[in-house]
C-alpha cells in the first residue's frame, strides 16, 4: 500500500490518531511492536493558529516513530490551510522528524469537536468539507490524507459518494470508521459500506478500514472479505501495543500468537514507562501513562487493589515496586 511514494507495504496495520493516547511514548511502543503507520494525537487548527505552546508540541515527532502523520481539525477552512502549512513544516517549527502525511480529521465523534462543526460534524456539511480538503491539498507538499466516518446517522450515510468527491480533490488515502457520528462508538462497525467504497471501480487510492478489529481474525476478514488496503487500530490497543504483533502473527501463520506472559507485559509497561518519563518527565510522564496502566494486566486474578494503587501512586519508585510485585506474584 501506497500513500504517495510512502510505501507501507502488504496489508498495514496502522495505530489510530486518539485524544490523550497517541502520544511520542505511546507511538514509539506501538512501532517498536508492529505498527506500520502512527498518528499524532487531535492537533487543533485554531491552537495552531494562535500560537499555542501545548497545541504545536503535538506535532513533535521523533525519526525512531517514522513514518508518522500528523493530523489536524478544526472547521473554518482558513484555519485548516494554515495549520496544515504548520504541520508540513513541523520538523521546523516542533522539532523532530516533522510529518510523512497531513491527515484531516473528519471523524471524531465527540460532542466539543463534533458539536461545532468539526471533526464528524462536518459530514453535515459535506460541500465544505471537500473545499476545506481541496485548499489543504493545494497548500501543502506533503500527502493529505482523510479519516472520517459514514455519515452523520443511519438516514446519511453519505460515504461512497463522499469518497469519490475526496479522491476527485486529491487526497491520496482515505480512512472509514465503519460508523456514523451519531453512534458514536456503540453498536457494530458496518465494513459492508467500506467495502462497498473499496470495491468502486472509480477509486483508485488506497482505502484503510476502521473499526472493531481486536484481533488476528477480526483483521484477516477486514482483509479477505472487504478488501481494504489497511487496517487502522483505535481502542483495541489501549495498554495493549503488542496487538499489531499478534495480528500480523495471525496473517501470516493462521493462528493465534502464543499470549505475552505476565513477565513480558511488566517489561512491555516498564519500557513504556521510560519513554514517557524521557518524553515527560515526573510526575506527568507517569499520570500520563495510567489509561495504559490499567489495561495492561487485564484478566489477573485478585488485581483490584494492585490496580488501584499502580494507577493513583505518582511516586516513581514505588510505581516500580508494584511492577515489580506483580512480575514476582503473577508469572
């Protein structure tokens, strides 16, 4: 799979952009463990615009996390071209690697970005959201890429025409969350209107799946049944980066990876653990990291109370005790 001359390879699994999750430590682990293809958390077009330190250091990307995207949303369309100029010259404004690809986010469900227009509240406005991708596409250097949803609710599932639309202006990736903005995240994710997206023979570029793939099978019929390009990862990775491991396991053997032991998912938490103090510090490095924390022991008998205190203690050293305890207690 192609986007532009980025060539990600044979069926890529690609880690999700999310809010709070995807950050430098988060990414960096997630490649080190299989992902093909990275994103940057929500960058705010209008933060970038006004200058806003913590909005611009989200662009910061590292050569070790390459190659990485950068995405950016916001719905007023003078906004977005000049963040996405921003964003194509990161490496010199944030420092780092900079972006391989600029993605537009016209898929976040949430009310605060929804709510006003952006993100998947734009499928309300699919004129503007396809001038919005033509005047990023004409600003910047760099691929512009999409990510969005089938439409707003079930009575505007507007995404295969959608697509064409996108494509006519020149992105060169599209990514579909099998869902519309109103289901938020509830329900299943429809594949069969990716499909249908995929299997149009006026689309020419490389369309990347999104939505309910947990595991080796989920993604082998994503890819067997529908036909999708990619595969990008969301939820299912939260304290859990070595499910692009196990997928790619899965796609080249048929069956399941033999499971982590609890020995390696502790060195899996210490190694994510130093990054994020190397990127963060103390204590935001280790309060940062708590939604992986406590995801990764899942399934541990009698874990209530080890899990409280690994996600409530800010001191560093004990933190490292209860790592400790549970690699002597549990493997």
């Amino acid at each position: 799979m192609k986007i532009g001359s980025l060539d990600l390879g044979e069926r890529p699994l690609l880690l999700a952009p999310m809010e709070d999750v995807t950050d430098l430590s988060f990414r960096v682990l997630c490649r080190e463990q299989g992902a093909d293809m990275v994103y940057t958390e929500f960058v705010n077009s209008d933060g970038l615009v006004r200058d806003v330190t913590k909005t611009i250091a989200k662009m910061r990307t590292l050569e070790e996390e390459a190659p990485v995207g950068i995405q950016i949303y916001g719905h007023i369309p003078e906004s977005m071209v000049e963040a996405a100029r921003m964003a194509d010259q990161a490496a010199k404004i944030a420092g780092g690697h900079g972006a391989d690809v600029i993605d537009i986010n016209f898929g976040c469900p949430v009310s605060k970005i929804a709510g006003r227009g952006a993100g998947s509240g734009m499928m309300r406005e699919p004129d503007k959201m396809v001038a919005i991708t033509k005047a990023v596409v004409e600003a910047v250097g760099k691929p512009v890429t999409v990510k969005t949803r089938l439409g707003w609710d079930d009575n505007s599932k507007i995404i295969v025409e959608l697509a064409e639309r996108l494509q006519d202006v020149g992105i060169q990736a599209l990514t579909i969350h099998g869902r519309t903005r109103c289901q938020m995240y509830k329900g299943e994710a429809d594949w069969s209107l990716i499909g249908a997206v995929k299997a149009n023979p006026r689309m020419h570029i490389p369309i990347i799946g999104n939505g309910d793939i947990t595991d080796g099978p989920s993604a082998k019929q994503a890819f067997d049944r529908y036909g999708v390009d990619g595969i990008m990862i969301g939820r299912a990775t939260f304290g859990h980066p070595w499910i692009f491991r196990e997928i790619k396991y899965y796609l080249e053997h048929g069956e399941e990876m033999p499971p982590l032991s609890v020995a390696e998912k502790v060195a899996l938490s210490r190694r994510h653990l130093a990054l994020s103090l190397a990127f963060k510090g103390e204590p935001r490095g280790i309060y940062e990291m708590r939604r992986h924390l406590s995801c990764y022991f899942k399934g541990l008998p009698d874990f209530k109370q080890t899990r409280m205190r690994m996600v409530t203690t800010l001191d560093l050293e004990e933190l490292r005790d209860i790592l400790d305890s549970i690699e002597q207690q549990y493997d």
